[in-house]
C-alpha cells in the first residue's frame, strides 16, 4: 500500500502522528497497567515527569515504557479510566 500512512491519535494530547513515530507507555498501578499510544512530545514530557521507568517487549511496538504510577489520576489525560 504504497502512498497510504497510519495516523495514531496521541491519547494525551489528541495530536495526529505517523504511526511509527507514536510510542507505546504502559503506566502501572499496582498490578493493573494501562496501555496508551503517546506522540514524541508527550514521551519526553512523561520521561521528565517521572523519575523511573523500564523498557519491555511492547504489545503492538516492538518496544514499550513502563511507568509505575499512584493512582489512575495521574495517567496523563483527561478521560476517566474504565
């Protein structure tokens, strides 16, 4: 499918970027994680938010972040998590 792009939607910001510049975080709370799709931007913004994170084999990227975190209150959006 020459010509034919994948846009992903940042699930911070809302911004439209090529799939393969989205990165796959994993923010765990406990032993729950949830799984976003973040644009550069956001990356680097979440990697200077939180101290520690780890690199793991992803779900849908061949590589995943993961950040432990408090609460689902402090995943990096507005949406409630189910």
């Amino acid at each position: 499918m020459q010509g034919h792009g994948t846009l992903i939607l940042c699930d911070a910001c809302g911004r439209a970027v090529p799939d393969q510049s989205s990165k796959e975080v994993l923010y765990q709370v406990n032993k729950v994680r949830y799984r976003l799709e973040l644009c550069p931007t956001c990356l680097d913004a979440e990697m200077k938010r939180h101290d520690g994170h780890r690199g793991i084999p992803g779900f849908r990227k061949r590589a995943a972040i993961v950040v432990k975190i408090a609460s689902s209150d402090d995943l990096p959006r507005t949406v409630t998590p189910g």
